[in-house]
C-alpha cells in the first residue's frame, strides 16, 4: 500500500500543543491516522442494513439451537428476599 503526504493547516496554539506532544514527524502521522480511523470509521447503519442483520441472526440454525438450550433451563433464580422470612 502506498502513502500519500498531505498538508492542511490549523491553528497555531492547536499546533504548538501537537508538536510538544508528538515531537516525530512518523509519531504524528499515527496519530492523526489513529484518530481518523478511530472517529470516521464509526459506521452508522440503515434501517434496512439492520433489518437484514436481524434477518440473518433469526434465520443462524446454530444459534437457534443455542437459543432452544438456553431456554430450556428451568432452574428459578432464587433471590434472597423471595426465601420466606423466619418467624
């Protein structure tokens, strides 16, 4: 895969602060390709796209076989304060 370098400006205190912070130039474009990824990589999803997610999940035969097991258990979760209280 190939670089690219690129220039854009941004203020001056915005700079110096970056500069003390991230002294090398290579430690720099990590950091700012970090935070790209980081905060423009967050995908916000469609109602179809979740739609066809949950399609997908409901018709998984291995997960609705874990979801039959899973229900299957009868054991109550007892809570302390369901137990009848001494007299």
């Amino acid at each position: 895969m190939g670089m690219r370098q690129m220039t854009f400006e941004i203020p001056d205190e915005v700079a110096e602060v970056f500069l003390k912070d991230f002294p090398g130039a290579e430690e720099r474009s990590v950091e700012i390709t970090s935070y790209i990824l980081r905060h423009r990589a967050k995908k916000v999803y469609t109602d179809a796209e979740l739609i066809a997610a949950a399609d997908a999940a409901n018709a998984d035969e291995v997960l609705n076989r874990d979801i039959e097991e899973w229900q299957s258990f009868s054991d109550p979760i007892e809570e302390p304060w369901d137990a009848p209280s001494p007299r």
